[in-house]
C-alpha cells in the first residue's frame, strides 16, 4: 500500500512548517530585543508579549529552555562573530594588537547586555557554560597569534593582557566602575601596555 502524500496534504504541511519557523523567529528576535534593552533575563509572559504570540506559542516551540539558549546563541552569532574572523590590515603585531582592541571595544559595547544574560544563564545550560568557554579559548588562541611571544614563554604577562582584553573586564569597567566606553577602552590600553611592559611599548 503507497503511503505517498496526497497533492493536498502537501501545502497544508509546508504551510504549518513555515508558521513553525515564523513563531519561532519571532520569539528568538522579541528575547533578543529584551535582553539589549537591559532585562537580560525577561519571562516567557514578556516573551510572548513581545513577540506578539501566545504563551501556549513559547511553551510549544521551545519546551525545553535549552533549545532556546541554543537559538539564542546561533542568531547572535551569525550577526557578529564576522567582525572577529576579518583579516588584520597590518602585518605588524603592535598594529594588529591596535586593531583588535578596537574591535573589542565595540563588540564588547554591542554585545554586553547578551554576555551578562549568558554569564547568568550558564549554570542553567551546558551549551552556553561551553560557548563561553570555546570564546574564551578562541581569544585566547587569537592573542597567542599576534603578541610576539606564548603563554608558555611568558605566562604573566600573556595572563595580564589577556585579562586586561577581557570582555569581562570590560564589563567591570562599564558596569560596576561606571565607566563610559571610552574610558573604559582608554584603560583597557593602559592596562595592556603596562602589562607589555616599557620595552615593549618602545617598539
């Protein structure tokens, strides 16, 4: 016996995945939107309200809340994580060691309310306690390839500019200090060069 779809089941299931996908985009943009908007860890009421779905719609979608930290995540992602893997435009490690804070500086900016909701929803998620720590890591392997030595060869001063780059330092700065940004990227230098050390700065 064929159990081939009939020609009129056909659009009625394509019709009912793409509403899927829709109430799903819709969610994952309107928690996004409420976390850059300061409440970085909103309810699945404002959820939905904000996405102008049903409560019943959050649930249904993601039933588990691991699936949508998982959403979270990829969306946010895809729109900035390019700005870290574009090429440096000098050869040289102190002006690649430049550019990279000021692309630091303002990823950090941007990204700050989503890295503060992570930080509190990690002990919650396994997928988001492994991003932060495969970010960390891919910072750290990205330091190690433009400063002119390793962190084996010079494991103090590497931990130093390292911390002294991190975004959470950063927040730190921003959020606990009450710095403005661009104090906070001035201090971030400063920290970075008395890390380096002043032979290093005169080169």
């Amino acid at each position: 016996m064929s159990t081939a779809k009939s020609p009129q089941q056909a659009p009625e299931t394509d019709g009912r995945k793409l509403r899927t996908n829709d109430s799903r985009k819709k969610i994952v943009d309107a928690f996004l939107k409420l976390v850059y908007e300061g409440n970085i860890s909103p309810s699945a009421e404002e959820v939905a309200s904000t996405a102008n779905v049903g409560l019943r719609t959050v649930f249904r979608r993601f039933n588990e809340m691991e699936l949508l930290y998982r959403e979270l995540i990829i969306e946010v992602q895809a729109r900035h994580l390019p700005t870290f893997l574009q090429p440096f435009t000098s050869s040289e490690w102190r002006e690649q060691l430049n550019e990279m804070i000021d692309r630091k500086a303002s990823a950090y900016e941007l990204l700050m309310p989503y890295r503060m909701a992570a930080k509190i929803y990690q002990h919650q998620s396994e997928f988001i306690k492994d991003n932060i720590a495969r970010w960390n890591f891919s910072q750290r392997k990205m330091l190690e390839l433009v400063l002119p030595f390793s962190s084996k060869k010079e494991p103090l001063k590497f931990a130093a500019i390292e911390v002294a780059l991190s975004f959470d330092t950063w927040i730190q700065l921003r959020n606990e200090q009450k710095m403005s940004a661009k104090k906070s990227k001035q201090l971030m230098i400063y920290m970075m060069e008395i890390a380096l050390g002043s032979d290093d700065i005169k080169k």
